[in-house]
C-alpha cells in the first residue's frame, strides 16, 4: 500500500478548553488539506483524535449501536447535540459590550477579542458598526481614541483598526526619540569623586550599550558582564578598562539600558532633584507604574553618624546571624547581623488586631482571658491609653504560650469526659478533655473568659459556679446527653449542686436558676 505524506496535525478534542463546533471545522481543514473523502476513514481519524473519557461519552451516546458501525454525519450529529449549547442573544451583547482593552493587551490581541465575542451576538448586517464603535469606545489610550473620534461617520471597523494600529507606532517610535534626550536635573556643591558608569559594562557612555543582552559569565544572568557583576566585590571601573568573554542574548529590553548606577565618593555637599525611575508592575493581571528606589538615589552616612548611634546602644545588641538575604534582582546582600526590636502596641485598632489573632489559638492556650486581662482592659470604652509593663508583660508570654507544642487529644466517644473549671477575680476558664485512667487526662479544648464588670462583684461562690455554668454551656455539643466528671477546687458548690441535697431555699435566685442547668 502506498503511503501518504500527512499535511497537519488534529489535536486532540478537550471540550474543556475548545468548543466542539470549532474542532469540526479543523476536523474539516484536515480531511480537505489531506484529500480524505472516504467516511470510514473520517471516522477513524476522528475517534482517534479523542480522549478516553470522550470517547466513553460518544459510546454512551449511541448506544446500543457500535461506534464503528455508524455512519460519519450521525457521529458528527450526535457528538454536536450534545456538546453545542444554545447562546442567549442578550447575555452575549452584554459580555461584548461591556469588555474593554486591559492594561497592556495590545491593539491586535484587543481586535481579535472583541470579534471573537461579536461572533456570538448575531448581530448580521449591523455586525460592522457594532464592533467599529465597541472598538472605540473599549480603547484604553485617549489620544488614539480622539484621533478616531474625529474621523467622519462613514468609518469603517477595519479602517478604525488600521488608524489605531499606525497612531500605536507613531507614538511608540516618538517615546523611543524623546527618551534618550531625557536629562534629569542635577546640580552638586563640593564633590570630590563622582563616576557615572553604565550598569551593563562599567563604561561611560551615552549610546546604547552593546553588552545590554550580554550574559554573565559569574552569575549567569543578563544585563551584565562579569567585571561589573554585583555578586563580588569589584573595585570601581574606570572608562576604557576592557570586558571580554560575553554570549548576547536578544531576550532583554533595550529600555534597560536607560539606567545608570551612581557610584559617588566623598561628598561633602548634595543638591540635586533626580527623575524618579518607574517601572510597570504586573499585579494580579494589571499592570502599576512603581518607583524602581522610593528611597534617595544617593544615600550617605558618615563616620560621626555611625559613631553616634553606636554610643547610643543601639547597635550594641546585635546578635550573629547565620542568615543570608536575597534582594529583588536576585543579588545577595551582607548580613550584619540580627537585633530584637520590642514591640508596644500604639493604639487600640492595633491591639484588637493582636488579641483577634490570639483568640483564633484559644483552644490551644490554657486560661487565655487571665493572662490578657490587662490587654483587654485598654479596650474598654473611655478608658484611658496606657500601654504599661504589665501590658509588655502579657503580651511577651503570650508570645511564648503561641511558641509551646500543647497537645490536644480528638474527641473520643468510648473514653470517660472529665471537665474542670475554675475562676478568679477577673476570669473564668473551663477545660475539657480524656481521662486515660491513672490520673492521665488529656486536654480536648481550652475556653476562657473575662468577666464583665457586674460579674466582677460576685462572690467567690457565684463566680466558681458561674464558671461550671460557663464551661457546661460552652461543650455542650460533647456533653449533652453524656455522663462526664466535673472538677472545681470550690468545696461548697458540692453541697449546692450535688445530688445528695437539694439546693438550699435561702440560697441566691441565680445559683437556684444554675442549678436547673445542671
């Protein structure tokens, strides 16, 4: 049998991410570029170019018929019944109408949008006009957009595209003139040394550098050669020295080549207004212009500064650190070492951010309301801000209950539950969890509580039964229906709510309502 030379290639179909109706029109390319007119063979080819999940559906689709039994068009019929969905005229004018060029897309791919979405909205004789006019409006620059508003009626949709496409190149190519005539307005007072090199090879120039695509023979990146590589310590370049030994790659912007590294030495006196470098950003698909440096293009400290700080303390608990940094560029900064700054909250937006963030941890954390009662008391209304040593105090062991490995065992319906609670003059606290016998028990959840200010004036009695109220409320979903053990250090609230005795009759209404609880 005489072979064939196969001219392209089908993909497979993935309704995923092409619809059906346009995998039939290459299906079509295909059999009319390769001269197959046999239907046998079309279906063949077809079916092959399936996936294995495809193919199930198709089985099923004409069952109880076999696939290789069917004739082409019923294969192609059946397969574009059920993966064709019928489009609403309004929903598809609306996503076309309501679409816009997005940052940095160009004009081309912006075209090709909008007819791709114009294709769906039937609109017929009027299809022309509606994607001439969604073409102007959608456009994001608004001088290519004033040029087309001041052509006549009569525009037609391919001659606003080809106007756009020119007024595009002409400002492109006018920011490419005008940038590198760009000076920024410097003026210095007693400067001794001051070297401009290019960044790119150590040069001093004004044209563009040769070595803008040269990669790196040290680090291997691009932009650089490796006289003037940042990863090691280079002494300052003079014009003229000599760098060899450079592969070009065509893959960096030429734009690079505008910025230049200062290199200042002994400056006694600076003034100067530099032009503030920006870059565009991409941001989650949108592009933001940002300053390259937000910082001072020269930053200076002398020695007295140094001295002074030193004097100071401030420098004097700098601990050894084995840690090493990376900048944005990729380049490796020196550590000097590490410092502990103490943190003191400064206002209360500020601590209900930390005390929200501990609350998530609560039930890992044991008598959590006791040790931040003197956080939560700033938080009280008119009460005066006073971030004090009990305050740091609080807020320091918190940190290291946060750092603890506490262990907490799941819930377990065939082990006894114990539940033990307690109280103090500020706080109530309930734990619940496992006995393991052998005076083992193991936490399941911690609960904590501050108490409010009319709670601050029970009696001992009442605020160790409302802690037992408290914790028997808060686990109920573990204790209702099930036996379990309750632990208080408080022998009177055996007699009040033991079973032996009923409550007394001169006891308080609101150990009388508990009591009812339990």
């Amino acid at each position: 049998m005489e072979k064939f030379q196969i001219i392209g290639d089908v993909c497979k179909f993935n309704p995923d991410e092409e619809e059906f109706s346009d995998f039939n029109e290459r299906l079509e390319m295909f059999f009319l570029a390769n001269g197959i007119v046999d239907d046998k063979q079309k279906c063949a080819i077809f079916i092959s170019s399936m996936s294995a999940s495809t193919f199930k559906i198709l089985k099923s689709l004409i069952s109880p018929k076999k696939v290789n039994k069917c004739a082409f068009k019923d294969v192609i019929k059946c397969m574009s019944e059920h993966y064709c969905t019928n489009r609403l005229v309004i929903t598809e004018r609306y996503k076309f109408y309501k679409y816009c060029q997005e940052p940095g897309q160009s004009i081309p791919s912006y075209i090709a949008k909008i007819s791709e979405l114009a294709s769906h909205c039937r609109f017929e004789d009027f299809l022309d006009q509606a994607l001439r006019d969604k073409f102007v409006c959608g456009l994001s620059n608004n001088a290519i957009r004033s040029k087309l508003l001041d052509q006549d009626d009569n525009l037609s949709f391919k001659e606003a595209c080809d106007i756009a496409k020119c007024k595009q190149v002409a400002m492109s190519e006018n920011e490419n003139i005008l940038m590198p005539s760009k000076k920024s307005d410097t003026y210095m007072e007693n400067v001794n040394v001051v070297q401009n090199r290019c960044k790119h090879c150590g040069y001093s120039h004004s044209s563009l550098c040769k070595f803008r695509r040269a990669r790196c023979h040290k680090c291997k990146e691009l932009g650089h050669i490796a006289p003037v590589c940042e990863k090691k310590n280079v002494k300052y370049m003079q014009p003229g020295s000599s760098g060899s030994g450079v592969e070009h790659d065509s893959d960096l912007n030429e734009d690079s080549q505008l910025l230049h590294i200062s290199q200042v030495c002994t400056i006694n006196h600076v003034n100067q207004q530099f032009k503030e470098y920006k870059v565009r950003i991409n941001v989650l698909g949108k592009n933001f212009p940002m300053c390259v440096d937000t910082g001072s293009p020269v930053s200076i400290i002398s020695c007295d500064a140094l001295r002074s700080l030193d004097e100071k303390s401030l420098l004097q608990n700098i601990e050894k650190s084995s840690l090493s940094l990376k900048s944005y560029s990729g380049n490796s900064l020196n550590v000097i070492g590490m410092v502990r700054v103490p943190v003191e909250y400064k206002n209360v937006t500020e601590l209900k951010s930390y005390l929200g963030l501990l609350g998530y941890y609560q039930k890992f954390i044991p008598n959590l309301s006791f040790l931040l009662q003197p956080m939560y008391e700033l938080l009280k209304k008119d009460k005066k801000w006073n971030f004090n040593s009990q305050c740091s105090e609080a807020f320091e062991t918190s940190k290291l209950l946060l750092e603890k490995y506490n262990i907490l065992v799941p819930f377990n319906e065939t082990k006894p539950l114990v539940l033990q609670c307690d109280s103090s003059d500020y706080g109530i606290g309930a734990v619940l969890g496992h006995d393991y016998g052998d005076d083992v028990i193991r936490p399941i959840h911690f609960a904590s509580k501050t108490l409010s200010s009319a709670e601050r004036n029970y009696s001992q009695v009442q605020k160790e039964a409302l802690a037992v109220i408290y914790g028997v409320q808060y686990f109920s979903k573990y204790l209702t229906g099930r036996k379990f053990t309750l632990i208080t250090d408080n022998k009177a609230l055996v007699t009040l709510f033991g079973e032996d005795k009923a409550v007394p009759m001169l006891s308080s209404a609101r150990l009388q309502r508990w009591s009812l609880i339990l």
